[in-house]
C-alpha cells in the first residue's frame, strides 16, 4: 500500500546501516511496540525473521485471491440470470481487487509484484488449498460464498489489527468488500433451497462436498501449527486456529438448520458442557495432500495462472515500450 | 537491465468534495493516463470517489524513519500551541 | 406509453441494443481471471458489469414493450440463435487482448454515437438508460482507445497483433451501419436514429485514434455480415450453449 521507494529497509543490499542489523535496542523498542498493540509501519526497524514471515503470508494471502479467482470464474459464463452473473463477476473482481491490494501491503517489505508471482508459478510460494478443489455445479457458486468465504472471513477479520500496518489497512478493505460475498452466497443457495427437489439435492451435495476442505481452511490443530506461537506474538495472526474453527463450526450449524442442508459428519452435535457443538476428526493426510499440491486440481489451477501471465507478457511489454518511445517523443519537443 | 514491471503508482482519492485526498493504495501501470484509468477500476468501485491522484512512487520523498526524534519530537513540549492549554472562567470557556 | 409506440420495430430495435450489451458483456466476462495484470483484470470486469447492466434494463425493457410478460432473464436465456439481434462483431471469440481491445474501442465509439441520439427518444425509458450508458459507453472507448494506442505503437509484436485484430474485425463493422426496416420505422417515430446515420461520425472517432496507433486502416470490402437481422457467425451458437446451460437444463427453475 505504501510506496516500494520509501519503504524499502535498504537501497543497497550491501551496505550495513543501523536499520537491518540485528540490534538489541531496535530490537527491545519493536517489541515494546508490538507488545503494546502498536503498529509497525513499512519504514520501521523490524527483525529480518518478522520482514520474511510477513512477506510470506502476505504473499500467500494474495495468491490464495488470484488462485481463488478461478474456481468460481468457471462459472460465470454459465450463470443462471443476469442478476447472478453480475453479482458473481463483481465478486471474483473483488477477489483480484484483494490480491492487489495484498501483493501492494507485501511490496512494501522490499519485494516486487513479480517476484511475488514468479514464487507462485513456479511452485515455491503458496496458496490456500480450497482453492485446488473444483467447481462441479452452480451450487458450489454458493456454497463456497457461505462456508469458504464464511471461514475465510473469520480468518481474516483478526488481521484487521494485526500489526504490521499496511497489512492491517489492507486488510480492513479486504474485509468490508468481503461482507458481501458471504451472504450472496447464501442468498443464491437459499433461493435454490426454495426450488425444485433437484435444485436442493445440488446444494446437499455440495455442501458434502465444501464442508470438510471449509473447516481445514482454518490450519492445522493448534498444537500442530509451525508458525502460530510467534505468529500470536508478532499480532499477526491474534487467535488460535482451533478457536475459530470452533467458532465457525457453532455459526454454520445454525445456518445449515435455516437452509434445511445437513452436514456431512455424523459426530456433529451440541455439546451442552462444553457450550459448542462437537465435530468428527479431520483428515489431515487428505490436507497436507492437497497442501503440498499433490492434486490434480493444483496442476491446473498454477497451468492457468501461468498461461494467462504468458500471454499477457506481449501486452505488458508493449505498454512499457509506448511509455518509453512517449517520455523520447516528449524529451525531443522539450 | 531491460525493466520489464510497469511502475507503481501511489493512489489517492477525495471521497467527496469538501474532504482531503487520502492515500488508499497503490497500482501499477505503466503510464500517467492508465495509472488514473486503473486506480479509477481498482480503488472506486464502490463509489468511494469524486477525485483522484496517482504519483508515481519514485517520485515521493519520504522523511527519514531514523530522523523521526529531530524531525517530530521538538514540537512535543509546544504544549501552548493547543486550545486545552488555556484555562478560562467557565462563562467564556466554549472559546 | 401509448399503444402505437410498441411496434414490433421498436421491440427489436431495444432488443438489438440490448443483445449488443449482453453478447459483448458475456464475451468480457470471459477474461475475467486470466488478463494479462491484475489491473486490467478489474477494468475488464467492470466493462463487462457495466455491459450486462445495460443489457438487464434493455432486455426487461423489450420485454416490457413487448407485453407478453417475458422478463430479461427469459429474453436473455430462452430465445434461439436466429432471434438475437446484436451485432456479429460481438459475439466474435476474444482471441487475443489486441483483439479485444480494438473490438471494444470499435464498438465502444459506435455506443457512444447511439447513446448520444437516445437521450432524446420519444421512449422516456431508452433515454434514461442512453442517459446513464452514454457515461459507461465514454469511458470504455477513453480506457480502449488508449490501450489501442499503446499496442499499435508499442513493440513489432504488438503492433502486428493489433494491426491482425483490426484487419479481422474492420470487415465486421460495416455492418454497424446497415439501415434495417426497423430502423426506418423507428426513426420515423423519433424512437432513434437509423444506424446509417451515425457512419460518419463514428469514422471521425475512430480514424483519429487508430492513426495514433500508427495502424492501417483496412479498405472496404464485399464482405457483409447479418448479426441483427439475427444470421449469425458460427461463434453465437457456442457462446449461446454455454450461457443459456442451466436455464435450458432446469426449466421453470428460480435461480
């Protein structure tokens, strides 16, 4: 969000100025800060570990809205209405608006928009694994507004505050764009639900579908989590994964009853004790299948992205060669 | 080196007449003219704007982070320069 | 609206505007995901928002006129190929971004000139929609137009895709001007202009533009095309089957 320029913690990567060296007292005042619930902004001293981890969930934050651009832009041409189609076109939109505005806060930590990019098309980087699961019939266009978007939401609200400033901004515009998309979702899964028998049956089916991969969205078990202790520390990721599934879990039941869909998971059930409902356990082996790409779905996903980012290569170079020839044309008339 | 990223252009919206131009983000393009047409696409969707800026972010200058204590702290002992620093009978005090 | 304004012409008239929006609005549509930046992925959604809009008021607005209580959604699903009446230039595939972009500016400049006239129709309803698409139609041939430019005038590669798409696409827009019986009638009633009439002026806004593109403009040919008369490309038949999929596969359902 902030300019590359001014942001950059060093022009030249050689130089040892005080800034990027490993100081305590830098140190001790960044803490102090964060610990406060201050915010870093791009131009701060950081420790190199907290520049690295922001760049990497920053990045995967934007990818995930790229990536995630595709399973639903699978169905905008087919939409049913021209209503619907609008709706979802200014939705998969939004979803490219976020990931610009993602890759903008990541920018401001000293890496550029293609870099960025070039980590996703090769593998390197990553993105949310919701992502790599298909599109099979409208209804899914529902389901994944109400439940991914549901559970992303949830993610993302706590990083509205989180502490590293241009993140934290754009976050609070990602966020309420995305308000939208959650209840569109389950508008268009509520007038399907009020249609014919064939219709409910579409929404049933992908709710058994989406309902698992949902929940995974948020992470592993908390006691499994690799980056969320000094994630929690750093105020960039600020309440556990296990917290909000749950939290999600106990929201979407309710909502499930007033749709008149069932969840695919016979342990689903109000514990009274405890206040929350229980759930059956996760498949983790399928997770980590799907996290570390080895699906099908993610070969396809990336063979878009790249397609679309090489043939866009002629236009990108094009636009850089009138500017030049223009700034020529305009230095000889001066 | 050949530059093969378009630039990136810092953006700047008035919400409406009457209030300032804020900073809301940044794009790239790769010129002026389509800066403004890409920031119009990207940051007013949703009617957020009357009016807008993008500079060219090479073009900002940027006070120093490591000059923030000579450059901000001075005007902290300036306690007089605020309204609340003055104490007047209550009769007048809404001055 | 009294009775002699709903004439079959002046039916096919809103539809053939409308059908433009729709096809073209679907045709953008496409992109959406693959542009080449993100960027130009938000603008050509927007294009295609602001297309489809305009196509849900024309279409409900036919149907209207039309009175037989078909709504947008059922002009815009459930007619045949041979009904549409939009212009063969939009339902061509976008092939390519050059492509793309001179068809839009193309026909951008052409909806600039009808919106223009529309303003004053003796239909108050097609000049409220003219009066609010004029604003969409400016900004799409300003953004198209400048891409125009910059692809023409850009690399040897560029200039030869944007030089092919404009030698592909110019036979396509004579048709723009081809006056229908329609237009006869409903210029007659001051409903809008015969498309002939809008030839010039849509030359003097285009000629300019691709010049600076330093691209050749191609000489007329023979070659005629016959969208809205409703005898299509090939193209309009896929582009149909895929939209009209699910109302066609679940008849009767809300959706």
């Amino acid at each position: 969000m902030y300019t590359q320029a001014l942001d950059i913690p060093q022009q030249n990567p050689e130089a040892k100025g005080p800034r990027v060296v490993e100081n305590p007292a830098y140190q001790a005042e960044f803490d102090a800060k964060v610990d406060a619930g201050g915010y870093i902004e791009a131009k701060d001293w950081m420790p190199e570990s907290y520049r690295k981890t922001l760049i990497r969930q920053i990045s995967q934050h934007a990818h995930s809205e790229i990536v995630g651009m595709l399973p639903e832009g699978n169905w905008i041409t087919r939409a049913p209405t021209l209503k619907r189609k609008a709706i979802l076109i200014a939705k998969v939109q939004d979803e490219g608006g976020h990931g610009l505005y993602l890759y903008a806060a990541a920018e401001t930590l000293g890496v550029s928009r293609d870099e960025l990019i070039e980590a996703l098309h090769s593998g390197k980087a990553k993105y949310s694994s919701i992502f790599n699961y298909p599109t099979l019939t409208w209804a899914d266009i529902g389901v994944i507004g109400w439940l991914v978007d549901g559970a992303a939401i949830m993610n993302q609200i706590p990083l509205c505050k989180c502490s590293y400033g241009p993140y934290a901004r754009a976050m609070v515009r990602v966020c309420k764009e995305e308000s939208f998309h959650q209840r569109q979702g389950y508008d268009l899964l509520l007038t399907m639900m009020k249609g014919t028998q064939e219709q409910r049956d579409m929404v049933q089916d992908a709710v058994n579908r989406w309902w698992w991969p949902s929940i995974m969205m948020f992470g592993p078990h908390d006691k499994d989590s690799v980056h969320s202790t000094q994630s929690a520390r750093w105020g960039i990721k600020r309440i556990s994964n296990d917290d909000l599934r749950q939290k999600f879990v106990d929201a979407t039941v309710e909502q499930a009853k007033v749709l008149g869909v069932t969840m695919p998971d016979p342990e689903l059930k109000w514990n009274a004790e405890r206040g929350h409902h229980d759930f059956g356990a996760i498949d983790w082996d399928e997770f980590w299948n799907v996290v570390n790409g080895h699906g099908q779905g993610n070969v396809d996903r990336l063979a878009a992205r790249v397609k679309a980012w090489e043939d866009g290569a002629w236009v990108r170079a094009a636009a850089l060669e009138y500017a030049r020839k223009q700034a020529a044309r305009e230095h000889q008339a001066a | 080196m050949e530059r093969k990223e378009w630039p990136l252009w810092e953006v700047f919206v008035r919400s409406r007449n009457g209030l300032d131009h804020k900073h809301c983000g940044s794009v790239h393009a790769p010129d002026a003219k389509l800066a403004l047409q890409v920031a119009r696409d990207v940051y007013t969707r949703r009617q957020e704007g009357v009016s807008i800026w993008v500079v060219q972010a090479d073009h900002i200058v940027a006070s120093d982070p490591d000059a923030k204590p000579e450059l901000f702290d001075p005007a902290e002992d300036k306690i007089y320069r605020h309204p609340t620093f003055y104490q007047l009978p209550d009769e007048v005090n809404h001055m | 609206m009294n009775q002699q304004m709903n004439s079959p012409e002046h039916i096919e008239y809103v539809t053939r505007i409308g059908d433009n929006a729709l096809i073209l609005g679907q045709r953008m549509s496409e992109w959406c995901g693959h542009a080449p930046v993100l960027e130009e992925d938000m603008a050509l959604a927007n294009m295609s928002l602001d297309l489809i809009g305009q196509a849900r008021m024309l279409l409900a607005h036919a149907g209207k006129l039309e009175g037989k209580g078909r709504d947008e959604d059922q002009l815009a699903f459930l007619r045949t190929e041979l009904n549409y009446r939009n212009l063969t230039l939009c339902e061509l595939p976008n092939q390519d971004f050059a492509r793309t972009m001179v068809r839009n500016f193309l026909f951008a400049s052409f909806q600039v000139l009808l919106w223009e006239r529309l303003l004053t129709s003796s239909d108050s309803e097609l000049a409220a929609i003219a009066a609010k698409s004029l604003k969409e139609a400016r900004y799409h041939a300003q953004h198209a137009g400048d891409w125009v430019i910059r692809l023409g005038d850009g690399t040897v590669e560029s200039h030869a895709r944007a030089q092919a798409a404009l030698d592909y696409l110019w036979p396509y827009t004579a048709e723009f001007f081809v006056t229908t019986p329609a237009d006869d009638a409903v210029a007659a009633a001051a409903i809008g202009p015969a498309w002939s009439e809008l030839e010039a002026a849509w030359e003097a806004l285009v000629l300019p533009v691709l010049v600076e593109a330093t691209l050749t403009v191609p000489a007329r040919t023979p070659f005629k095309s016959f969208g809205k008369f409703g005898r299509h490309s090939e193209h309009l038949g896929h582009l149909l089957s895929e939209m009209q999929y699910l109302q066609r596969t679940y008849p009767g359902a809300q959706w």
